[in-house]
C-alpha cells in the first residue's frame, strides 16, 4: 500500500521540512498519492498536509481529559492508527469543523477546505480497501460566498506598465507584461524555460497537475520578451535553461516577482489592499473578456481552469459593472415624491 512513500520523499523535497514523518502512516501514503500519481500541484499538497494535521490533532486531543488539554501543536500524532480512523463517523468530521469554527475562527472558505481535504483521504482510504465504510461521503462543505475578482482597470494598467523602471526594466516590463496579457499564474511564470519559447511565437506553459497549454504572445508579449532576451544574463548562470533570471543568477523566485510587482504597484499609485500578482492574472482575464469579447470556453482553455464554472466568474464582473453603471445615472436617486391627499 506504502510502496511509493519511499519515491515520494525522495522526490518531493519541499516536505522535508513539513515534518512529514510526525504525521499518521496512512496520511503520509494519501500525500505520495496525491502528489506522485494525481500530480497534484506542490501548494495543494502542502495544504492536505496542513489540514490533516490539524484534524488529527483535534482528534487526539478531543480524547484527552478537558482539564489536561494542551495546544494543538503539543499532540502527537504518529501513533494513529487504521483501527481509530475506521472507527470514525460523519458527526466526529463535523464536530471537527465546529470546532475550526469556534476555536480556531476559520472562515467558510478556510473550512471548506479542510472539509474537502478530509473528502479526498477517506475517498483514497475506502479505494484502497483500508477502511469498510467512508465518513466523510455525505460531508457537506461550508457554504462560501463567490467573491468577485479584483482587477485593474484598463487605465491602472497601462499605468502600471508606465511605472516601470529600473536596472532590470526589459526583464521586469516582460513579466508584468506577460501577467497582464496571458493571465498567467505566478508559478507558471516562474517557472518557464528556454525552451518554452516555439518557433511561431507561442509559449509552452505548465500549469496545475502538470498540465501543458499552449498560449499564444500578441505584439506587446513578443516585443517585451524580444527586448529582455537581448539583455538576459548568458554567464555565470546557475539555471541556464530558466527564462526569467534574478539578480543572483537564479531562477527568479516567486518571492521576488511579488515584490516586483509590488513595487511598481505602489509606484504607480495603485495602492488599494488586495492587489498582487494573482490578481493581474485577473485583470487579463478581466480585459479579455469585456473588451475582445473572448467566448468564456475559449478562455477557459487559455486560463487553464478545469472547471468552467471558475471561469463564469468573469461573466459575472461584466454584470456588476452593467448595474454600477445604471446605478451611477444621476436619476437613480430621484423618486417620486409622495401624492398629496385630496382635501
């Protein structure tokens, strides 16, 4: 059943320093799955590790005696076993949500998650014959509210772009350039090659699961990407494959692509809290779909959402934005004033 445990900690070193080995031996085997088989994306294995902790710590310490209680991270959890988890029911994975709730004042989105996190071990634990019966089948998740995503204006964006300067400006106008156009996640920038770059103007992109797509460069991507090859570091280079270099000779870092984009937010005066990377990858989306009226399966695909329902999101801005618009009419507060009576 644990056979791939061994690839899993070899390949997969960003665990190491998760304190893998402390948690149960069955959720150790759920992660290798995850991330060896399903190719699960390295932040959505962190966080089942995350979450699973949390539970089974909760769990543990829901049989200690009350007036022995210690703090969550003093419990150990090597010791539970298969016969304990079999033994757990539906009202035990609420109880633990309440308690995400009560004590640990979790967000409906933050235990969603958790709920969903327990949905994939018990759902990996009943297919591979470990447990009879799945508790967590019927777990319903946390009702969330669907925000809407924030995102620059087609003005905040050229002036943004305006904004930047600098000794690296070829290599940091390409990437904001890049977020801007092609709606790319951080770590899909980060993490483009040489290589990634096609003769007809288009660029490789590996997304979550380990999904390639292809997505095409306009005029500015190809321009800003022209411009930063013919002063990107050829020497001294510890990653010579990596498109986007730091100043150390790296791989550039996500770290550091979020502090550039900070920095040239601030700059540009857009300094409103909530603006990041990520939401760059919004505006792209934002400004494809109201101005070039992309079709919303076409930019699905270009996003790389697997549901399409993540992508409808866009469809909804286009709407508030109708209603702010009757809503900003200089009559839309005029009502009728109230009929006298007749005497």
């Amino acid at each position: 059943m644990f056979d791939m445990l061994f690839f899993f900690r070899k390949e997969r070193d960003f665990l190491k320093n998760y304190e893998i080995d402390y948690l149960p031996e069955t959720v150790q085997g759920f992660l290798s799955y995850q991330s060896a088989v399903l190719n699960k994306s390295e932040l959505t294995v962190l966080e089942y590790a995350s979450d699973l902790r949390t539970f089974f710590r909760w769990l543990v310490r829901s049989k200690d005696d009350p007036k022995n209680r210690k703090d969550l991270a003093d419990y150990d959890i090597r010791g539970v076993d298969i016969d304990v988890i079999s033994a757990l029911s539906l009202g035990d994975l609420y109880a633990f949500l309440a308690f995400c709730q009560r004590e640990l004042k979790n967000s409906p989105k933050t235990r969603a998650r958790k709920a969903s996190a327990l949905r994939s071990y018990f759902k990996f634990l009943k297919s591979h014959a470990l447990i009879e019966k799945n508790p967590a089948e019927d777990l319903g998740l946390p009702g969330t509210k669907k925000a809407l995503p924030k995102y620059l204006t087609l003005d905040q964006s050229i002036d943004l772009l305006d904004a930047i300067d600098g000794k690296f400006f070829e290599r940091d106008f390409c990437i904001i350039t890049f977020f801007l156009n092609c709606g790319l996640r951080l770590s899909e920038l980060v993490g483009l090659n040489l290589r990634s770059i096609r003769p007809d103007g288009s660029v490789i992109v590996l997304g979550k699961g380990n999904k390639e797509r292809i997505v095409y460069l306009n005029d500015a991507c190809a321009d800003a990407l022209n411009k930063y090859l013919k002063v990107r570091p050829s020497e001294g280079l510890k990653d010579r494959e990596a498109l986007f270099i730091s100043r150390h000779k790296n791989r550039i870092s996500p770290k550091t692509v979020q502090h550039i984009v900070k920095k040239f937010l601030d700059k540009a005066g857009i300094t409103e809290p909530g603006y990041s990377v990520h939401k760059l990858r919004h505006t792209a989306a934002t400004l494809m779909y109201q101005h070039g009226q992309v079709d919303v399966m076409l930019l699905k695909e270009l996003l790389g959402h697997e549901s399409l329902a993540t992508t409808q999101i866009y469809t909804h801005v286009a709407n508030e934005q109708i209603k702010s618009a009757i809503e900003s009419n200089p009559l839309s507060r005029v009502k009728a004033k109230e009929k006298k009576s007749e005497q």
